[in-house]
C-alpha cells in the first residue's frame, strides 16, 4: 500500500475532525479567491470603463468626483460647463485639439435609473472593452432630430421595466434623506423609449440616455428654448473630448491630417509622434478660470492604486490570516492525534516501517487536509461570488460571474501545500522520534 493511500485512511478513521479542519481552512481560502475575483473584475472593468474618450471637460472641483459622477453616475456632478465652452471645441479656438466633442448633461432620474442627456455621437463614438461598439438588441439609437427619445441600458431595463414604445415622465433626483421632490410648476414632456443597448458591463448598463436637447427643454417652451439658443446660455454637466487625431514629431514637424498624402496608418504606427490635443490641452484649460480638462484613465488608476489596492491589501492580509490561524488548528489536531496513535506508529515499526516512513505519513496527511480544504474553498469562493455578482450588476452595473477567474488562484494550492509542510513538521517530528518498545509495552 502506498503512503498517499495509508495517509487517506488515517484521515478518513478520524473523519471528523479532519472534515472539521479541512472546512476552516477552505473558509480562509474562500475569502482569498472571493476578494481576488471581484477586485480583478472591478479593477478591468473600472479601467475598460474610463478608457471610452480621452478627457472630461467639466467644472472646477475634484478631478476624482468628476470621474465617479461622469463615467460611474456615483456623484452629482462637480460643476456645469456652458454651451460656449461647447462652441469653442466645435469651431472655435479649441477645434484644431479636437476630434470630436460630446455634451453630457446628468440629472432627473426614472424608477431608480439615471437619465443621461447626450447626442446620438455617444453611440457612434464611444467604445468599450477595447474596440466594442455600443449596440442595440431592441429597436434603435435615437436621433439628434427626435427631441424626446431615450435608449435605455440593459440593467435600468429590469429596474423600470421600460420596453420599446413605452413613455415616461423624468422625476427629479432624489434628496439625500430619499424624498424626491415634486414640481409643482411644470409638466415634463415624456420621453419614448426606441432602443434597449446590449449588455456592456459598464456603469452605461444602469443609465437611460436621452436626446440632450429634449432633457434641456423639458421645462421650456418654443421661444424659451429660442431665447436659450442664441445666447449660448445652456449649461452641461461636462463634455466628453477625444482627442485630434493630427500628429506631431518631437522635432516640432507638424503633420496636418487633412493635407495631401498623408497616411494615417504610417503615422499611427510610427510611436515617435505624439498627440498634439493630449499635451496642449491640460495646459491651456488649467488658465481657465471655471473649466478643467480630466483625464479619467489617470483618476482611475490613482484610486485603484491609492484607495482600492489598500483595501484590497488588508482584505488579503485578513483572509491569509485566516489560512493561518486554520493550519495552526490542523497542527494542533493532529499533534493531538499522536497519543491515540501511539500503538500504531509502533505496529507499523515493529513492521519494518522507517522512521523517516512514518514520518512521511504524518506530512502526506496534513498535505491532504490542506489540499481539501483549498479545493473546497476554492468552490466556496467562486459560489460567493456567483451569489453576489447580481447585486453588484445591480448597484454598478458591472457584471461579476461565478466562473470569473484570476491568474493568481493557481497558486492556492501550491501555497496551501507548503503551508501545511510547515505545520504538519512537528507532529511529524513527534512521531519520528517515538520509541517503539515504549508504545508497545503494556
């Protein structure tokens, strides 16, 4: 009979307390694989989600609550931009910096679901996870020419129970105590529903957007919306910018996109040129007395460094503690087990069995142990995350799976198993040095 099957046998003469230590150690594991899958799931996708456009243009206030309000909907927007900021990036001063420019306007809400005021580029221009266009599973996108439209995200879809066809009337934001507010002095026009987006797993799933002229004009009539229109008096929550996609050498050539012969594909590959939009521009709007340019890849990447990564940190140290404080139970359970045991150690040397035989067993058990207990901790963690991943697409939009798996679970086990060497040496060591006239003696 081999050791691994002597060892298994002891184990399952003791089952119970080896069931009971093999299940506090797959608790720490648990905890371990549950707070690696949603911190990788959260870090991907709160990264995928700021890498849509190049700068968020919005009023002065944190970088960080720009970000979280704009690209999450976790805030309320820092500050308004006006619609003359707008025109100078359509085609004023600022137009050369820009490829194209957004308006993005945050407030009222339906049933829970934010709305989102915007214009029919956000669809055609923003990508996420990479290169994926924004679709539609039912009907369409809605038209800059449609005043009251409204595409929906496919978590606010559960949450109001919208369909396509289907109207709705905006309701103010709620107040921090949860009561909303009523306007007692005008009727919001209804927004028609003509699209359902596809599933993203971005912040965008729990929004409904609508044509941005209509949120403006909701509380206005005909000459209002007249009057507000020639004297660029609008005000947006922020705009979203992507950058020009005119290059420029360090050597101070410019190249014009527009001018004969230019080759696209040539200067995207060539690395030396850098983006004249995404270095001028920080620059010229830091001497801007109400607007700012913001960066959202850089403002996430600072919280997940400085703010998420600690507690990602502490949340492991804890669990590993766990894993810890699970193996020092393993040792004490089987160095416990060594005065049951005495009388077969010695049989099973008086048999011809080394000393160092012996010894392997007690190691080859602990061993087992630990890889049971991983094994099922590993399941444990990935049920938990399964069970909570709804709640999670709920609150944030972002999709958690119970198969999400991280590179850094396969080295569970091997850790588990030197864990459980270290351990298991000093019952091990007891039984190494057992004398066999001594067990066998009456």
């Amino acid at each position: 009979m081999s050791l691994w099957k002597i060892a298994l046998r002891s184990i399952q003469f003791r089952y119970l307390s080896s069931i009971l230590t093999a299940f506090s150690m797959s608790l720490g594991v648990a905890l371990i694989v549950t707070v690696l899958v949603i911190h990788g799931v959260l870090d991907n996708s709160f990264k995928r989600s700021a890498q849509g456009y190049d700068y968020i243009i919005a009023g002065k206030g944190s970088p960080l609550d720009v970000v979280l309000s704009t690209v999450f909907y976790l805030r309320q927007p820092v500050g308004g931009v006006t619609d003359t900021y707008l025109q100078k990036f359509k085609r004023g001063e600022y137009r050369h910096l820009v490829d194209e420019v957004i308006p993005l306007t945050i407030g009222h809400h339906f049933r829970g679901a934010t709305l989102v005021g915007t214009t029919s580029a956000l669809f055609d221009k923003l990508r996420f996870r990479g290169d994926q266009r924004y679709t539609c599973v039912q009907g369409e996108f809605f038209k800059d020419t449609e005043l009251f439209t409204a595409v929906i995200g496919s978590q606010a879809r559960k949450k109001t129970g919208l369909n396509i066809g289907e109207t709705f009337v905006p309701e103010n934001m709620p107040n921090p105590d949860g009561t909303v507010d009523k306007d007692d002095d005008h009727d919001h026009d209804p927004f028609k529903v003509v699209g359902i987006m596809a599933p993203t797993g971005t912040p965008n799933d729990n929004v409904i957007f609508v044509n941005i002229e209509g949120f403006y004009d909701m509380h206005q009539d005909k000459s209002a919306r007249e009057e507000a229109e020639k004297k660029h008096n609008k005000s947006y929550s922020a705009l979203l910018l992507f950058i020009a996609r005119n290059k420029i050498k360090p050597d101070g050539i410019a190249i014009d996109p527009n001018s004969p012969g230019f080759n696209p594909s040539a200067v995207m590959e060539d690395r030396a040129y850098v983006n004249i939009g995404a270095t001028e521009l920080p620059a010229i709007l830091d001497e801007t007395p109400d607007i700012q340019a913001v960066s959202p890849i850089n403002e996430i990447a600072m919280l997940l460094e400085n703010v998420v990564g600690n507690i990602q940190m502490v949340l492991l140290f804890l669990a590993v503690l766990v894993v810890v404080v699970a193996g020092i139970g393993m040792m004490v359970s089987i160095y416990n087990s060594m005065s049951e045991r005495k009388q077969e150690i010695a049989i099973m040397r008086a048999l011809g069995a080394r000393r160092f035989t012996v010894m392997s067993i007690i190691l080859l058990e602990s061993i087992l142990l630990s890889i049971g207990g991983g094994i099922l901790g590993i399941f444990l963690g990935h049920t938990l995350v399964g069970g909570i991943g709804p709640w999670i697409s709920q609150y944030t939009g972002i999709i958690v799976h119970a198969w999400d798996f991280r590179l850094n679970e396969c080295f569970l086990i091997p850790g588990l198993m030197v864990l459980a060497s270290i351990v298991g040496f000093l019952p091990a060591a007891v039984a190494y040095k057992q004398d066999v006239a001594t067990s066998l003696a009456p």
